[in-house]
C-alpha cells in the first residue's frame, strides 16, 4: 500500500522523453512507483485529471544566500513563492557573491559592500559549514545548495586589492576553498566584473580551481564581459575547466551587442567544439530579455580599486572625469558614439 498515489496525471519526467499518461506511487519520503497504478491501495488518493506531474524544478541561479534570514525583510522568507511555481530547489552563492568563508577583520564591511547587511557579527560565518549548519535550521520550503564565491575568498584574504595574490595569498584563498567544499560546497563561483574579482587574472583561477580537481566540485562563471570581450571571456571559462579537467557552468549566457549574430554562433560553436574535446562545459540562461547589475561595473579597473569610499573619492573628482569617460568607453565596449548609443537607449 502506498502512502499517496497520484493518479492520471500527464506525466513528465524530465528523461528527455515525451509525456505520458501514469499514476505515481509515493511511500514515505520517496517515490516507489511510475506506470499503471490502476487498483493500487493507498492511504490518499488524489486524481490529477490531466494536470501536469514533474520532478520539483531547480533553480541553478539565485542570490538568495541571505532569504530565510533575519536580515532580510522579504515576506516570502520561506520560500513558499519559489514552490507554487514548481521550484523545489535553488542554489546560491553564485556570481562570486557568497556569505561565507570569511577573516573576522573583514566580515562586517564584506557584509555591507556584498550584501547591504550593517551591523553584521563579526565571528559570524567565517567558515562555509557554519554557514550552511545555519541555513539548515531554517524553516523553508524548498531545498538549497550551495557555490563558495571567489569573490569571498579573496576579499577575506586581500579585500579589494587590484593585484595579484602572494603566493601565501592564494595558499589561503585555496584552504578556505578545500574547507568550503569538504563542508558541501557545490563549487566554486565567480564574479569576473564585480569587486574583487575582476582583478583576478586567469592563471590566479586556474590555481584555484586545482582544489575543485581534487574534491569534485564544479566552476560556475560570471564572466568577464558581456560586450566587446565576450568571445575571449567565453574561451576563458573554457581554458580554466579544460586545464583542471573540471566540469563547468556559464552563468546567464548572453551578450549585450544587439549586432551579435555571428558572435552567437562563434560561442556555441567554441562550446561545441570544447565538449567534442571532453570538457563538460555547459551554460545556464534566464528567459526573458532583461538584466540588472550594479553600475559600477561600468567603471574601469583603475577606479574599482579599493574599498567603496575610495572609490567614491575618485569618481567625484572632477579631474578624473574625463579620464572616466575615456575608460567607460573602451573598457564596457562603448568606444564610439554609436555604440554607446546603443547601450544607453536600453538602459532604464
């Protein structure tokens, strides 16, 4: 006797196969029967009528590292949105933006400049398992996972910094990672136009990624751009998961160059290509046409460095304006009027 059966229900089970017309068996916890299950005994019945039955959907991209938390406001806390429509998992720590690990000196303003978190303790969540033990004794009503974010790592090592690491550096950056993914990290993620990440150089994640070799995790990137670069941040993704052997992720995969038709095709052909070589390197994508990020990744490198009121300093000088627009220009692909036209006319 099961405990619940699903009867008629249109059923699609995710197998890449088309859908059919079943009944499901659940006892316990677990689902111990597909087919049909006409005259089975079960404790409740329910009889779908044609509605659809799917696997719960799971959300590869979130940024809701901080939801069933008190320091979040949200009223859907519990996440009882993300179930009505279907989603009966999500997964944080993406773009490099992850809560934990962290150095106690540099907790509370990491938890400010990433999370607009003030007051935060700072001994809470230096490491990545206390963070998820936390997680865990939350009510909510989905499942969660969980990317370290290099961007984390190496502001606990460097902050803001735009240079490479030490040697000693990147020993520390590659601890707290192994640390991190022998507490249920996924992987590792990155952030390659946000501070601090966009001062990390190839070679720096390649190091990085060695520990994602040795415990089995994933790459997951933001890359470095979505404009001029493109191509060449595509490639780079490629080259760090090739070098280690290590499967990886694409975050949001798009462009912003409205003329992209042949670069759409030079991108999918290169991860073509790259998994015909054996690189598990796949890409993820939202459905609508829309982004939103912080406007300061429109800044170039010379003016991210540091801490947010450095920052500032340099940006409300009115002898580097002109030095600003130049580096705008060249550096977020707006090199001349008409793409920069382009760009502006779609932002909001």
């Amino acid at each position: 006797m099961f405990d619940v059966l699903l009867t008629n229900a249109k059923i699609v089970d995710g197998a890449n196969t088309p859908w059919y017309m079943g009944d499901v068996g659940i006892t316990g916890d677990r689902i111990t029967a597909v087919g049909n299950l006409k005259g089975q005994e079960a404790k409740e019945i329910f009889d779908l009528a044609g509605r659809v039955l799917a696997p719960g959907f799971i959300d590869v991209h979130t940024h809701f590292d901080l939801l069933p938390f008190p320091f979040s406001e949200s009223k859907y806390r519990t996440s009882e949105h993300r179930t009505r429509q279907g989603i009966t998992t999500v997964v944080v720590g993406c773009c490099g933006i992850s809560v934990s690990p962290m150095s106690a000196e540099r907790s509370v303003q990491w938890m400010d400049e990433s999370q607009s978190v003030k007051d935060f303790p700072e001994d809470k969540w230096l490491h990545f398992g206390d963070y998820l033990d936390d997680m865990s004794r939350q009510r909510m009503n989905t499942n969660f996972a969980a990317y370290v974010g290099h961007g984390a790592l190496r502001y606990s090592v460097m902050g803001n910094e735009a240079r490479e690491p030490s040697e000693e550096e990147l020993e520390k950056m590659k601890e707290r990672l192994r640390e991190s993914m022998e507490a249920g990290a996924l992987g590792m993620s990155t952030g390659l136009i946000y501070q601090p990440g966009v001062h990390a150089k190839t070679a720096e994640l390649i190091a990085l990624t060695e520990v994602l070799k040795e415990t089995g995790g994933v790459y997951v990137s933001h890359m470095r751009s979505e404009g001029a670069q493109w191509i060449a941040s595509v490639q780079e993704v490629i080259d760090i998961c090739e070098a280690n052997k290590i499967p990886g992720i694409m975050h949001h995969l798009k462009t912003k160059n409205k003329e992209s038709g042949e670069q759409v095709k030079t991108v999918l052909r290169m991860i073509e290509e790259a998994r015909g070589r054996g690189v598990d390197i796949v890409f993820d994508q939202y459905p609508y046409q829309a982004s939103a990020t912080t406007m300061t990744v429109a800044l170039p490198l010379w003016a991210r460095s540091g801490d947010q009121e450095e920052i500032l300093e340099r940006i409300t000088n009115p002898e580097n304006r002109q030095r600003l627009k130049e580096g705008i220009r060249q550096d977020y692909g707006w090199k001349n009027m008409e793409e920069e036209k382009a760009g502006t006319d779609n932002f909001l």
